[in-house]
C-alpha cells in the first residue's frame, strides 16, 4: 500500500506528457510504456532516463514488439539489453511476460530474465490472462521471485474479471500481490473496491482528446481520438482511493 495506507495507485504512461500528469494527479508508481493502444511496448531510452529522474518508482515495459508473449532468442537479446537500459536509468523495476505456444507462462524464459534483472522490482504482465491454469501461474510467479501480477482475470477488463480476481487473491493468499488493471477509471472502481482486498491497482486514467489535424490522421501519423493521460481523472481515482471504502470490510 502507499504511505497513506490506501490502495496504491499504479498510473501506466506513454510519454513526457503523461508522465507529468500521473506525478501530479498524485499516483504512487509509474508504469513506464510506449503503444499503449496495443498493451504497451518498452519505453524509449529517453523516457526511461527521464522518469529515472523523477521523484516516484517507475517500472519499465519490457515488450519488444506487439502479439503474442513467445520470444524467441533475439527478442529475449532485447529484452535483456532493455532490462540493462531500464537499471541504468535508475528506474525501480521492470514488467515482464513471457508464454509458451500453449499459453502457460514460459518458467525457463521467466527465469532468464529474472537473473537478469537482479535487483530490479519485478511485475509479471497481462501475459498472465493468457494461462489455462491459475494455480499452476500464480505458483510459478512465486517461486520466480515476482512481486506482482498485473491481470484482468483473464477478461477485457478488471470488472468484467472481478469473480475470477477473487479466485486469484484465494489462490495467491498473501504469496504474491494480484494487481487488478484494465478498465479502471473513478466511474468503475467501485465495482472492485473494497470487494477485492487489494493493496494495489493499476489504471491509464487516459481520456480522447480530438485530433484537428486531417493530414495527420490521413497520413496515419495519429489516430482520429488520441488517448492522452489525464491529470484529473488521476486525481479522482485518488481520491476515492483515499477514502475508508478503499479499505476491504470484515
């Protein structure tokens, strides 16, 4: 939990922009994206070393392309040099997912990956959703030394996955913590909070904004309703986070 004792509040950001934004909306960490339209790939070398220099933990994305979660040996490469990116640049962890064809989590990949962040926090992504056998996942997350699961139980969204959320946090029993993402905005959070005894959850808080710009869109340089990350909607979510219905009921 954050130092106020309520649930923290993750904030995923794609950009300068959004990262000033998450800071003063309030959020406890940063998890530090590019592409978030497609689920997030790793953040630029730049924004690494910007948000390092910012006063909140910043854990770094590391995907290195869009699809699916089986990596083969040269995007393993990457994602390790990425990983070595992410330390220099003093960021506080990292957010990895690795599958096989058949959607368990890949132990031995995971585990490469893990000795080589050394030192580094550690969230296990929404590569996670994908897995045929909670038990089996959630086991494996432990035994790798993962801090977190970032998951919408295995739905399009946090609330829609709110049953099998509750399952994980049975299954998990206080190993590990199940961070509930996907969805999450001030108009949705109470469909999770307090029925779910989290410690954590993790949110975009981004809203459309219209792109004026024809050219740009025609071009295919922006979407015609980018997403931007809003300071507000932050500050929001915070707030009812702070609240005493953040906290689970006996």
């Amino acid at each position: 939990m954050s130092r106020s004792g309520a649930v923290l509040l993750e904030i995923c950001v794609e950009d300068s922009a959004g990262l000033a934004a998450a800071i003063d909306g309030g959020a406890d960490r940063i998890e530090l994206c590019s592409a978030l339209s497609i689920g997030g790939l790793t953040p630029s070398a730049g924004l690494m070393l910007e948000a390092g220099r910012k006063p909140l933990p910043s854990f770094a994305m590391i995907r290195p392309r869009a699809g699916n979660f089986v990596w083969s040996d040269d995007d393993i490469a990457v994602m390790r040099d990425d990983i070595d990116m992410a330390r220099r640049a003093g960021l506080a962890g990292v957010v990895l997912g690795a599958s096989l064809p058949d959607g368990r989590l890949d132990r031995e990949c995971l585990a490469t990956l893990v000795r080589h962040a050394g030192g580094l926090g550690l969230t296990l992504h929404r590569a996670f959703d994908l897995v045929p056998d909670w038990q089996e996942a959630i086991d494996a997350a432990v035994d790798l030394g993962f801090e977190r699961i970032l998951t919408s139980g295995g739905a399009t969204s946090a609330i829609d996955g709110a049953d099998e959320l509750e399952r994980l946090i049975s299954i998990a029993a206080g190993r590990i913590s199940i961070m509930p993402g996907s969805g999450i905005n001030p108009k949705t959070v109470s469909a999770l909070i307090p029925r779910l005894p989290v410690g954590e959850i993790h949110a975009s808080c981004a809203t459309a904004v219209a792109q004026d710009n024809e050219r740009l869109v025609a071009l295919g340089f922006s979407p015609p309703s980018p997403r931007r990350t809003d300071r507000a909607t932050i500050a929001a979510l915070k707030a009812l986070l702070a609240t005493d219905l953040s906290r689970p009921q006996a």
